[in-house]
C-alpha cells in the first residue's frame, strides 16, 4: 500500500494554507452598498440619519373671556354680560382649528406619531444663551384639555402639502370676461350667502381698477360673480396687487355699508343687541409672511403712525414711518405680530394681525419699524434684498443648537417666485379672516334683526375663513422647514 509523507510547514506557511482551506471561513469584508428606493428613485449608500424636526408654535390658548373656536355654533346661555364661558376644547380640537386648511388624517397622524407637545417651562421668556432653543416640552394625547396660556409645538410638517400645478392668471384687459375667465373667477370663490362672497385672491392681480386696468378683482366679480342680481358685489376691503389671500365682498348695499363701518370703526358697527355687539368684537384678520432676518422679540405689539409722501413729481406715493414730531399729517397703525418658528435661511415665518386698516401698513411695519422686510418686497426692501444672498448666516437647530444649512431639493421647481428664485414673489398672505354672519342678522327684505332671523338660530354668530397660501409660498414653506441638513 503507497503511502504518503506529508512535511510539516513552518508556522507563518500553515497560516497561508489555512486562509484557502475550505473548512475556515473567509475573513470579513466591506459591505457593498445597498440600493435603497424611496420615491421611486434607487440611491446607494446606507440610510441618512433623521433630519432634525423644525417646530412651529401656535398662539397661546386665549382666557375666559374669549371664545376659543370663533365660528363654531354656541348656546345663547354661553354668553353672560358680555363674557363667554370656557368650553371644554382638547388639544385636537385646537390644533385643528388652528390648521382648518389642513386635513383631518395629518392632524391625528402627527399626534399618534407623538409628534405634538405642548410646552411647560415656566420661563416665558428665554435667555439670550437659551435664544435658538426650545423650552421644556413634553408629549400630549389627542385628548389633552387645553388651559388658559398652554403653547402647543407642532413639527411644520403638519402644514406642508403637494406643490400643484398652479393656475395661470386668466382674467384679461377686457369689461366682459369670457366662459373661461368666469370658470376662473367661479373656483377662487371659498364661500358664498345671501349677504357676502368670500373669495382667494391670487397673487399679481389688483384687487382694485381704474381707468386703465380692467382685470382687477372688483371688475371681474361685478362682471362674474353677480349670480342672478342686478349688481354685483363690491370691494369691503383691498389687498396689494402683489400680495394674496382671502378678499371680502359685500352682496347687498346694507351688508356692504355695515361691513365698511366694521373695518372702520368696531364702535361704529355696534348696536343695541349684544349678541351683534359680541360677533363685531371678534372681527380680525391674520396674515402670514415671510420675512429676512428675525425681530429682536419673538411677539410683540407694533403702535408706529404712517404717513405718506410723493416722488417723481408727484406720480408716486410712498408710506413711511411718521416722524416723532408729528408735522406732517399722519394715520394711527397698530399690528400685533408673533415669529411662527426658528430663523431659516436667513429668513423668518411671522403670523401679523392688523389692528388698524392702512395702506402698506404690514409691509412698512416689517421693513422699518421691525427692521425685517418681507421677502419680494423690493419697495420697501430693496437694499435688504440685495445683501441678503451674500449676507453671512448663522441658522441653529432649535432643540440641540446645532448649526445646519439649507440644502437645494432634488426635483423641485424652485423657479416659480420661491424664496430659492432669483427674483421671489411678495410672501405676503391673507390666511385667516373672522367677521360676523351679517345674513344671519340681515332678512331677505333688508330687515334687520338685534338677535338674528328666527328661521336662522341654528348658524352661527361668527364665520371663520382660512385660506390656503399661494404656490410660491408653499414652496418657500417646504424649502425652508424641511430640507435641513
């Protein structure tokens, strides 16, 4: 029998054979990267970490004497002498007040996610070490009972959407619009009664006409929207041509006559019913802007008279601040403002409540007496806006203070007046409009009533309207709250 000697290898040789032996296993290597698709686009690499979550905050939950939810159905025993007693409102109830554009199923999802928390440090204002922080918070249930003063932070998630394609301004230069041009005017039409139209006016459309311009929105809605009557409605108050939001028109000549003295004067449209009395002192409307840079305060009260002065011989005007020593003529202005969330790009969301009805009152306020102009304003802001893309900026994550930058979306199109365009769009919004439900108080045959129709008591008292921003501004919403990295 042949047998067969096998020499024994040196140590460093046994170690090499055994690296090709098929009993050991073979030594660890690097992974090769896994295709990952999301959206249906493959990308290599391992999983990004979670982007940090940008918070917004709502307002304070208001005190007794003021009806939480204006434009919800109320008892007539849940007013007495003038004050209102508290209802008993959740946490989802007032976030979805809050965010009525926003659907049902978001809502519910961010507070099952856990997602929603409401705030309870007791310092009510921060350090300036604390200044890009967040305070204390803590997670609530859906069926959290909201108390006087309690903030709520949701992520900005809540309010982001799907960009659509946006309609193209129709109307054009002409008295007498087309089928398409009524279609058109017909679609931003958000509410409609016996007595006022509700309508969301785009951005780039005069709100009023003169001699040459003939596609503004009190042409067209005379023209358009007359719905069987013989006039059509006319203008209660005006927006800027480049800014957008809810516009309010008046039907009959005694709703149109109270509404002006409302916007005027509260005291002007009072009367002998307190229940009439009660609905006019929830009047208010609430805008949205995005402004550059941020106010010293995150919320305050801006009291600065306006005036307003001629250039160019004459052909234009111009709103200014009043001087302090009051020789020229100038109009009361009063704005309440707060900051919706942490400085961004450079820039800032504030939600501006006007207490006084002024031309360019919210624009000249933000520009000089807050030093922040908003962005697209280039009457007010012109210098501002050109330093604002070299300027240097120091954006801090607000729950860890971790410096981060804004980071170009893939398959997004910036272009269209977003705060990423070369040329932006004013972001100037008309979000929210209360008033009361004057067809509720007004008959059929112009009657009025102190205490409202008796075949109407179940609506209610006050509307409330939201409307949703305009494209360009969703854009810069979604650019800039979350696409951090």
């Amino acid at each position: 029998m042949f047998r067969c000697r096998c020499r024994r290898l040196p140590p460093p040789a046994a170690t090499f054979a055994r690296r090709f032996s098929r009993v050991t296993p073979p030594a660890d290597t690097v992974a090769q990267p896994i295709i990952r698709v999301s959206n249906n686009l493959a990308r290599l690499g391992s999983p990004k970490e979670p982007k940090p979550r940008q918070l917004l905050f709502l307002p304070p939950f208001p005190p007794d004497n003021v009806d939480p939810l204006p434009g919800r159905k109320r008892s007539p025993e849940n007013v007495l002498h003038g004050s209102f007693f508290r209802r008993r409102v959740t946490a989802i109830t007032w976030v979805k007040h809050y965010f009525d554009e926003v659907a049902s199923d978001v809502i519910q999802r961010h507070f099952r996610e856990g997602l929603v928390q409401l705030e309870v440090s007791g310092l009510d204002e921060p350090s300036m070490e604390m200044h890009h922080r967040l305070p204390t918070l803590k997670k609530i249930k859906h069926d959290h009972v909201m108390k006087v003063g309690q903030k709520i932070y949701v992520p900005v998630s809540v309010v982001e959407s799907r960009i659509l394609k946006r309609y193209d301004t129709i109307p054009t230069a002409t008295l007498h619009p087309n089928a398409d041009e009524i279609e058109y005017l017909r679609r931003l039409v958000m509410y409609k009664d016996s007595a006022i139209i509700i309508l969301n006016k785009p951005p780039r459309v005069p709100a009023k006409g003169h001699l040459p311009v003939h596609n503004s929105m009190d042409v067209l809605a005379a023209a358009a929207l007359s719905y069987g009557n013989e006039e059509g409605p006319k203008l209660v108050h005006r927006l800027d041509k480049e800014s957008s939001g809810l516009l309010l028109l008046g039907r009959k000549k005694e709703s149109l006559a109270m509404l002006h003295w409302l916007f005027t004067d509260v005291n002007h449209a009072k009367t002998s019913s307190q229940v009439w009395n009660y609905a006019c002192e929830r009047t208010m409307q609430r805008y949205w802007a995005l402004v550059i840079g941020s106010p010293q305060e995150k919320q305050g009260v801006i009291s600065r008279p306006l005036t307003k002065v001629l250039l160019n011989d004459g052909k234009t005007e111009r709103v200014m601040l009043a001087h302090p020593s009051g020789l020229d003529a100038f109009q009361e202005a009063i704005t309440e403002y707060r900051m919706l969330g942490p400085t961004i790009n450079g820039c800032s969301w504030l939600e501006l409540r006007p207490l006084t009805g002024r031309k360019h009152q919210l624009r000249v306020h933000c520009a000089e007496a807050l030093g922040t102009p908003i962005v697209g304003d280039y009457n007010y802001g012109w210098f501002v806006h050109k330093r604002w893309k070299q300027m240097p900026r120091a954006d801090y994550e607000p729950s860890t203070g971790a410096p981060y930058k804004l980071r170009r979306p893939e398959g997004l199109a910036v272009q269209k007046g977003s705060v990423l365009s070369k040329v932006p769009l004013l972001h100037l919004h008309c979000r929210e409009l209360v008033i009361p439900n004057i067809a509720k108080f007004l008959g059929n045959s112009n009657e009025w009533f102190d205490e409202g129709n008796p075949w109407s008591s179940n609506k209610p008292d006050v509307l409330r309207f939201v409307a949703p921003m305009p494209s360009h501004m969703k854009i810069s919403w979604n650019c800039m709250s979350s696409f951090l990295v």
